[in-house]
C-alpha cells in the first residue's frame, strides 16, 4: 500500500523532512524493533499532537535514528500504519487459512479483526481517518476486508451453506459496520469494547445470512 503517495495536503502538525546527509545505517532487527515501538506508541496515543521530539524522547533514541527509518514526521506516520495493517493482515490470514467452512471463517476473520484492532485507541482512529495519507491506508484495509468477507459469503451460497444474497451489498454493509465500531459511535451505544463487537458483528452477519 502505497500511503504516501497522497500526501498533498499537509495539516500543521507535520514536521520538516530531516536535512540532507548522510543516512545512519540501522541492521533490519533494530529497524523492526523501532518500528514496532513507535507503532504501539502511535496506536495507543495518535500522533498528531506528537512531534519527532515527542517520539524519540518516548522511545530513547535520537531523531536521526528515526530518521534512519523515514525522513519526516508523516512519513514516520505512515511507516507504523502500514507496518500495523500489513502484520495484522498476516495474523488473521494465518487463523483463517485452513478454515473451509464459510459460515465458521467469517466468524473467525471478524473475530480476528476485533482482535487486532482493539489494539487502535480512538485518539489513533481519530488522526488515522485525518491524515490523508493515513485515511487511504485504512480505505485500503477496509476495501480487502470488504473483498474478504464478500469471498467467503459467495463461497457460503454456492455451497448451501447461506441464502442467496447480494454478496456486494452484505460486504459493504459490513464494511460500514466496522468503520462504526472503529469510530466508536457503535460502542458507545452498546457499551461492547471492540473485541465484543467484532464477535456481535459476526453473529449478526451469519444469522442474515442463514438458511430459512
């Protein structure tokens, strides 16, 4: 996913580019462990009340070291959210891979997504779905987790398992579920934490789905 390249308009928040010279050389497992760090910070606080300061005095090492990893503050930002997605995406395929049975692997992706994304705090939704270049990360996400479960409910009324529905329509309904519970207007009406409501989510999807 290539976030960066829709950087157009930047918010006051961003800093600079760092100055041109020469590059610190950082070996891959000190680059995945900064990046991991600076996601979790990222994902629990936002970021854009957060400077290049801010972070390298959270994370104890130097603002070249962060720029070791990319060479602004929203290119920084970019660098987590797509490291969180991208490795949240690996996970929850993992779980579901060798699951044949579509009622049971919408079930478990849904649940898997809860899982992941419980670990976004509103702070981190609100600037993600500000920041441009952020928001088509997460457009991105949202339009695989669409395809994904669109899949799985074609695969459900071709074998039986479902009802004959409009797969389309089913998914982007689920999408725009999703973006409820992750904006928190859902959540605060059921008073379910994230993980709970991705579980609802699923339950609701399948018993649509069933056969009469």
């Amino acid at each position: 996913m290539q976030g960066d390249e829709a950087m157009t308009a930047k918010p006051s928040w961003m800093t600079p580019p760092a100055r041109a010279g020469r590059a610190r050389k950082m070996s891959d497992a000190r680059r995945e462990d900064l990046l991991q760090r600076l996601e979790n910070l990222i994902l629990a606080e936002g970021f854009a009340r957060l400077t290049v300061d801010d972070l390298a005095g959270r994370l104890q090492c130097s603002k070249s070291t962060l720029y070791a990893i990319a060479s602004s503050k929203e290119q920084l930002v970019v660098a987590a959210v797509q490291h969180f997605f991208r490795e949240a995406a690996v996970r929850v395929g993992e779980k579901v891979a060798s699951i044949t049975d579509p009622p049971q692997r919408i079930a478990a992706y849904l649940a898997g997504l809860g899982e992941e994304m419980r670990h976004m705090s509103p702070e981190c939704y609100a600037d993600m779905v500000s920041f441009e270049a952020t928001a088509e990360i997460y457009a991105k996400h949202s339009l695989a987790t669409a395809h994904r479960v669109r899949e799985s409910i074609q695969d459900g009324v071709a074998s039986g398992a479902f009802r004959a529905v409009n797969a389309e329509f089913v998914s982007a309904a689920v999408s725009l579920l999703i973006d409820g519970i992750q904006h928190g207007e859902l959540l605060d009406r059921s008073g379910l934490s994230t993980a709970d409501a991705y579980t609802e989510l699923g339950a609701l999807v399948l018993s649509a789905l069933a056969n009469p």
